[in-house]
C-alpha cells in the first residue's frame, strides 16, 4: 500500500522548496494491521482514525486533543493491561518503527518504547548515527526542534531506500511548546517554532517519509490557533470513555487478584452506566479507594465520590443540583407544572428521543425561575448540574473551558444543564470588544444545544428574566425549544398554598390560615412571600416561639415593601408572555386577553413603549 501517490514528475523533482532533493515515493512504514482497513478493532476510535489520515498520505503533523491523559488499553489480549495515551503511541501505533521520540518541556527529547529494553537497544544505533546520543541532546525547545529538523532532511536525503528510517516524534503538552497568542507576540521564539512545524507539515517529501509528528493537547483551543487551523495538519479528538471501555477497565482492576466482585456492589456492567462522565483515571481511584480501604464501593459512595470526581474532570466549572424538593413543591403555574411532571416521568422510562433539546423558563424576577430548575433537578431521575462562570481575562482560557465543560458533560449524559441570567451568561455573535472571544463562546454553545445527536443526553435550561436579549439561535427550535413562562400567584388560594410552602422550604411550620384576607391584590412574587415569611420567622424567633403566629405574620405584612420597578416588571411579565411557546402554559387571564384580535401585536407595543420610557 502507498502512502500518499504522488505523481512520477512531482517525485522527480530535483530539489524541494526548502532546497532538499527529492526522495522517491516510499511504502509507508507499517502500522498494525498494514492498511487504514486492517487496524486492530480493539484500538480507539482515534486511533484508527489516525491509521486512515496516516495512509492518506495528506499530513505528517497530528494534534491529538481531548482526553489525551486518559489510560488507555495497551494490547489485545483480555484482559489487558492499561498505559498512557503516548505509550500507545509508541508501542502500538509505532511499534514496528525504527525510530520513536517523545518529548515535554520537563524533560526534553528522549527515546521512546515502553518497557521493552530490546526496542530501546536497537534504536540506539540508528539515532546516534543521525543526531548524536541521547546524552548530548540539547535541552532548549528551540534547539531540540532544529535537531529533528536535521533529523527529517537527513532521512529525506538518504539516497539509499534501505537506509531510510520510520520517524515518529511525539510532543507531550504541546499546549506549553506552542501556546495561543497573539500574532505581535510571533515575532521571537514563538513563531520560529510555528513556522517550522507549519513548514514540516506542508512539506511534501517529509509526508512520503514515514515521518508522523503527534502533538498532544488537552483543549485544543490553548494550542496556537494558526497551527490548529492549518489545511497541513490533522486535529483528531481522544473522546471519553464510552460504557464498554469503561465496563473493561473495571473488569480488568477488580479481577486482577483472580476474583470479581471484591470491590464493589456493582456488576461491571452496572458500574460502567453509574459512571457515565468519568475518565478511566477517575475510574481508578474510585476503585483503588475500595481496594486500599477494604469497604465495597456501594450507591451512596460512589454518589458521592463520582460528583467530586466529575466537578475535579470539569475543573470546578460545574455545581451539582441536588435539592430536597421536587415538582410536588411547586406552586402555581400548572400548565407549566404538568409539562415538566410529564417530562420527567418520560426520562425516568428511558424515552430519551421523546425529550426536548431544552427549555427556556422566563419570567419576572423572584418567579420562582430558579426553585422551578431545582425542583425539577429533583424530580428527572438523572444528574443535574449548574454552569459556573467559565469566562476568564487569559487569552484563549475561555473557549478552553467551555471546551473542557462540554467535552465532560457529553460523556455524562444524560444530564440537565441549567444556565442561570442565561442572556447574560451566554453572550451572542457580537464580539463587542473582546477580541471575539464572546462570538466563539456563543458559536461553540449554539452548536452543541442544536447537535439533535445528543436530544435527551443533554437537555438544557435556560433561566433569564429577559428573554428578549436572549438571541434568536438559542430561543429557536431544535435548541431551546419549550418556552415556560412563569407569573406571580394570581388568585387567594394560590398565594396561600405558596406561603405554606415557602415556610415548609424554610423550616418553618406556617398555617395559611393565620393569614389575613385579600393577599391575592398584593401582587406578591414568589421571592416577594419568601421573604415575608422570613421576616416573621424572624420575628417569632425574637419573641421566643419556633412557631409563625398570626401576628408574626401580620408585623411582617405590614413592614415588607414590595419593589417599586413596576415598569421594569411589567415589561418581563410581557417577554414572558410573547415567548411563551404553547397556550397551555399560560394562566386563564392570559389566555384570554391573547384570545382578542391582534392582543400579540398590541403587547409588543406596549412592550417597545416601556423600553423606550426606561431607556429615556
């Protein structure tokens, strides 16, 4: 098989454009299997993804991004037996190649072959002939690249086919080798590093030479943008691992002593789907904790580890939402009530492909937006987790992130995802000043909520008083396609039910019937009771009694001022009401003013005529 044809004339071209001669096309040198088709099916994804863009003979120059420091199977026979991602490198992908070279910033170029001392003995010869012996390697970056630069043309320029030898070069880290920057910061080091892998990657005679470079990166949006986005080099993800590769590993720890079951509850096949979301690294610590401690991992253990585990993987960017109540404690809204109980009961059956892509809750501030997510949190049956801000003021740490967020989030699946001030939160394609990065964080959201691959396994909810920020692309369907508009309590039993509950959610025993009449023309919101029952815990506690008394509540009815932004209210009450995507959800006084001719037209009206009163 030939690794990229090239044509008889362009082979025999007598120089190259750095001024090299030629080399004559050359069999590509070996992979497992010789041939894209023939790789090994217990290999990654990845990796015969790499087999296929290798024998294409388009790129020397592979990023590998993702989980890229993940442990990985590391031979076909079962069990196993589990190492690095550039160990796999090395001994599998490359393990018949004369030469195999891996280098870090810590400690610089060296040769690479696992354990086996032979390989390593053999490749001594054929590197000190071509670039000195690993002891007189230099150890600055600079230096060692024009070392594998002299590497490269030496092969390239062997006239002898048999003396030409198979080079793979591994960067570990690479994010450190070639960071992110801006293009007034290329002008030193850093862009003489980037033109000379640029020029590796283009140059047609290293692609005919058996020479594969593979940079290693964990997001791939902190290595150099203008080497990612070169046409030259291949970007190839290292994805999670999926439920068998996870039920492998855990068959593989747990019976390395002969016996199965001695560290967990769990069948390998139940532990694989309870730790959807972790790597195989996090894998083994849950089961090295059992195993150094003697104590079998159970359910609650391994609740309570694996949620410490996945906030450690996403990098404190997420917070697990596990409240205490569920729908059953929310009050008011049952239109709203009743799709969300619906929902819920669906994902509970497993009927994923019946869920929506997302929801968009909207509505007045102290609504309940926030309680409602909760409560629904509580009552789905799968896990459920608050982004937390992933913006930072470093250059391109933003975009790495919200890259490591989602990368993490897809593995869990399924999971609620809820994005509280979601029109703040996520931005829109206005870059407004911040060198785009606002326009790319919104791209990269936009593109995973419409990615239908993923309905049920990602749901979204997204939480904002202005739905009228929130762009379009996000608010569409296929994305956040169920808009749940919330209102505060309209009638007297509505009220009275939502002050039992506010007092039950602040371990307070309120009787409703304490309360005096005519609560419902208060227009109280549900934040707006939360804090009167409050007040008159307060002052119960004062006066020496656990229990609100009708004169608690009372002093407390008559202290609370409610908020004066009545225009600023109404005009969310009424971005609620026009996003609100079914009548259904919709209290009965609203159901009949939009029954009226042209009332949608008349409250966009109204809606413009505030925002211009504000803004004046």
């Amino acid at each position: 098989m030939v690794k990229g044809s090239v044509e008889p004339e362009l082979a025999a071209s007598s120089t190259s454009a750095a001024g090299l001669p030629a080399a004559a096309p050359a069999a590509p040198a070996p992979l497992p299997g010789d041939g894209a088709t023939a790789v090994p099916k217990w290999f990654p994804r990845w990796a015969r993804e790499f087999a296929e863009q290798y024998y294409a003979g388009s790129t020397c120059v592979f990023i590998f991004h993702g989980n890229v420091h993940d442990l990985v199977r590391q031979e076909e026979s079962q069990p196993g037996t589990y190492g690095s991602v550039p160990d796999f490198l090395a001994t599998q992908l490359f393990g018949t190649w004369d030469i195999v070279l891996i280098h870090d910033l810590s400690y610089g170029l060296r040769m690479a072959a696992g354990t086996n001392r032979e390989r390593l003995r053999k490749m001594f010869g054929p590197v000190s002939e071509r670039i000195g012996e690993p002891k007189t390697w230099p150890k600055d970056p600079d230096a060692i690249l024009a070392l594998l630069d002299q590497l490269f043309q030496k092969n390239v320029m062997e006239e002898d086919p048999e003396r030409r030898v198979n080079v793979g070069v591994i960067f570990d880290h690479a994010q450190y080798l070639m960071p992110t920057s801006e293009l007034s910061q290329m002008a030193g080091p850093q862009g003489s590093r980037l033109v000379r892998l640029l020029s590796w990657a283009q140059s047609p005679y290293i692609k005919r030479s058996n020479i594969a470079v593979c940079m290693l990166c964990d997001r791939l949006s902190e290595l150099n943008e203008r080497l990612v986005g070169s046409p030259h080099v291949a970007a190839i993800e290292v994805s999670m691992p999926d439920a068998p590769a996870r039920q492998a590993f855990s068959q593989w720890f747990d019976g390395r002593d002969g016996h199965l079951g001695n560290l967990t509850n769990f069948t390998p096949t139940q532990l694989a789907d309870l730790t959807s979301g972790l790597s195989l690294v996090s894998l083994e610590r849950l089961l090295a904790r059992a195993e150094k401690s003697g104590i079998k991992l159970d359910a609650n253990s391994l609740k309570v580890l694996k949620k410490g585990l996945i906030e450690r993987q996403a990098r404190g960017l997420v917070e697990f939402v596990e409240p205490p109540h569920t729908l059953d404690d929310f009050v008011g809204n049952d239109g709203v009530r009743k799709r969300l109980i619906d929902d819920a009961a669906l994902l509970a059956k497993g009927r994923l492909d019946a869920a929506p892509m997302g929801y968009l809750i909207c509505g007045p501030v102290g609504t309940g937006k926030t309680y409602l997510a909760e409560c629904f949190a509580g009552s789905v049956g799968v896990p459920c987790v608050k982004l937390k801000n992933f913006r930072s003021k470093y250059v391109g740490e933003t975009e790495g992130n919200l890259e490591q967020l989602l990368t993490v989030l897809r593995a869990m699946g399924p999971v609620v995802v809820v994005i509280d001030e979601a029109d703040a939160a996520l931005g829109n394609r206005e870059s407004s000043g911040d060198s785009g990065t606002s326009g790319r964080v919104f791209s990269m959201i936009a593109s995973q909520m419409g990615d239908t691959r993923y309905r049920g396994k990602l749901i979204w909810m997204l939480l904002t008083s202005r739905p009228d920020l929130l762009p379009i692309d996000l608010k569409r369907q296929g994305r956040a396609e169920v808009h749940l508009p919330l209102f505060n309590p309209i009638d007297e039993t509505e009220v009275r039910y939502m002050f039992k509950v506010m007092g039950r959610k602040n371990k307070s025993d309120l009787n409703p019937d304490l309360l005096p009449d005519g609560l419902a023309g208060k227009n109280f919101s549900g934040a707006d009771i939360e804090s009167v029952v409050l007040m008159a815990k307060r002052n119960a506690l004062i006066l020496g009694h656990e229990n609100i008394m009708a004169d608690d509540l009372k002093q407390a009815l008559d202290e609370f001022v409610p908020s004066a932004q009545g225009l600023e209210k109404e005009k969310q009450e009424l971005a609620a009401v026009l996003e609100c995507t079914s009548m259904s959800y919709l209290p009965q006084n609203w159901k009949e003013r939009l029954a009226h001719p042209n009332e949608r037209a008349k409250l966009q009206e109204r809606m413009a005529a505030i925002r211009k009163l504000i803004d004046d």
